[in-house]
C-alpha cells in the first residue's frame, strides 16, 4: 500500500507551534530604529523650541517669588519666535521675530545676555520709550515713582538650597519658635502703572540702587530681578554678568508660567532621599503677577 506523500503527517511538529510564516525575526532593522529615535529627538527639540520647556532656577535673583532649586515651565510662543527659541541657542543674534508681541509690565521672562549662551530669568519693568530711572532704590518709571508698600518680614526656611548667606542677607538668619532657622527678608509691594504687583526685597543700599535714567530702545525691554540687591540684570553692565541696559526683545525666550517642583538641595545620589527634599507648597504657584485695581 502505497502513502499519498500529501496526506503526509510530521509526528514530531508541535500542533501549537505557530507557523513557520508567522515566526519571530531574530534580526533587527537597526536603520528603522536610529530613524525612529532620531525623529523621537527632533520631536522633543521643536516642542522644547516652539511651545514650552522646564527651567531650574540656579540663583537668588528672583527671591523670594522664585528660590534656587525651582523647577517650573517656560511657554515659548508668548511673544513668538526669534533666534534664541531654538534648544540650547545654536544660532547667532539675528533681528526680528516671527509673529512677534512685546512682554506686559510684570512678566517673569528668560532672557538670553549678548555676550553668552546661557539663559537669565527676570521680570520686565520696562518697555519701548519709557524713561527709567533707579533712585535709592526706588524705580522711576518716565518720571514717576513707582508705587511701593512696606510689608511685614517676610521668612523663608534656610536649607541647602536657600542657606540665607550672610553677605547677600547681612542679620537675616534667625531662628524660629518650632527652633528651625528661617531667614528673616524686608520685603515691598511693588505695583506697576498697569497693576502688575508683585513682592522685592532690598536689603539697604547697594551699588546697584542708582542707575540712569535711560530711555528704553525700540523694540527693547529693560529687566530687573525681584532681589534688588543681588540681581545681575538691566543695571548692571556685560563685565559684572549683567545685562549691560535695556536688552532687545530678540533675546527673549520665553515666558514663566508656574512652578513644577522644588527641591530643597539636601538629597544625595540614595532614591530614598529624593521625596523628603520636596518643598511643600510650592508645585504648582503661577508665575504670573497678581493685579491690583487703581494701582496709581
């Protein structure tokens, strides 16, 4: 008798082997996968570039709206795009920018300085055709003072991140009732003619509390820290890391919408200290400055 070889049954298959049509590849297509990651990358770059990007805040400039080791975000499209909108500021200065908009009195902004690659985070005081004039201290603005209002003492809790330095905030450290150290800042109410209002801190007299007056450039902003006294911004000049007077508004990246997170500095490379350096109550606050009615 005589087998139909088509009728034919390999005893030794496995009946849930899958079929030989439908078996894993062994070899991977490593041209897809460079493609793939590298459109990932590029896709990462235009949304950091054109839309939002985090921000660390390294310094004191800003307190006490903003301490060293705040993260927050930074939104790109505010006042459009110009040659620092790009990641990491491969481009040189160019002039213009693409459906550009000029930042409102207030603003918390990043700027680029001429003369290096880096980002600077201040507020804009003052726009195109204003006259301004620092005197004491006390802002100038075409003429006019600046409204201000004394507050009480405002403290802040010293930690690895916030250590209140005794040069930048001379008799500041003190300790309080809970026996925690807190550093104790003169703070001002400071409203804009168009009722921005947010808080400073000015220490006493520095160098930095006369300046002009100047009129403020076409297309140029004049920035300032909310740390009077330690802010290298429109005052001071390129030398001394500041921004050398009113900065065009080509070099603004963008604008500080709200704080991510905070971190208190005092976590090590161990996991397990990460979640006791988070800052309570900080996740979250708006950057954006609070209004007040009839500010003048």
């Amino acid at each position: 008798m005589t087998t139909d070889p088509t009728n034919a049954h390999d005893t030794t298959a496995d009946p849930h082997d899958p079929p030989e049509d439908v078996m894993p590849k062994s070899d991977v297509n490593w041209w897809q996968e460079i493609k793939s990651i590298t459109l990932l990358i590029l896709a990462v770059l235009a949304f950091h570039s054109f839309v939002a990007k985090p921000f660390y805040i390294p310094s004191e400039s800003m307190m006490p709206v903003l301490l060293t080791g705040d993260r927050l975000v930074v939104s790109k499209f505010p006042y459009g795009w110009s040659y620092v909108s790009p990641s990491f500021h491969p481009l040189p200065f160019m002039k213009g920018r693409i459906f550009g908009r000029l930042p409102v009195r207030g603003d918390i902004v990043i700027v680029s300085p001429q003369n290096r690659r880096e980002d600077y985070i201040k507020r804009v005081i003052g726009l195109p055709g204003d006259i301004i004039e620092v005197r004491g201290g006390q802002v100038l603005l075409n003429g006019v003072a600046v409204k201000q209002r004394i507050l009480k003492p405002l403290r802040l809790p010293v930690d690895s991140n916030a250590p209140c330095p005794p040069l930048q905030f001379p008799g500041a450290r003190m300790q309080g009732a809970d026996g925690r150290d807190y550093c104790e800042l003169p703070v001002r109410q400071e409203i804009l003619p168009n009722g921005k209002t947010y808080l400073t801190i000015d220490m006493g007299p520095s160098a930095l509390d006369w300046y002009g007056p100047v009129r403020v450039p076409e297309n140029h902003v004049f920035l300032m820290g909310d740390n009077r006294d330690n802010s290298a911004d429109s005052r001071a000049p390129l030398e001394e890391n500041g921004l050398g007077g009113p900065v065009p508004w080509e070099a603004i990246g963008g604008r500080a919408e709200f704080i991510t997170f905070s971190l208190d500095g005092d976590s090590s490379w161990n996991p397990l200290t990460w979640f006791g350096a988070f800052r309570s109550g900080r996740a979250g606050n708006s950057l954006r400055p609070e209004s007040v009615t009839n500010p003048q």
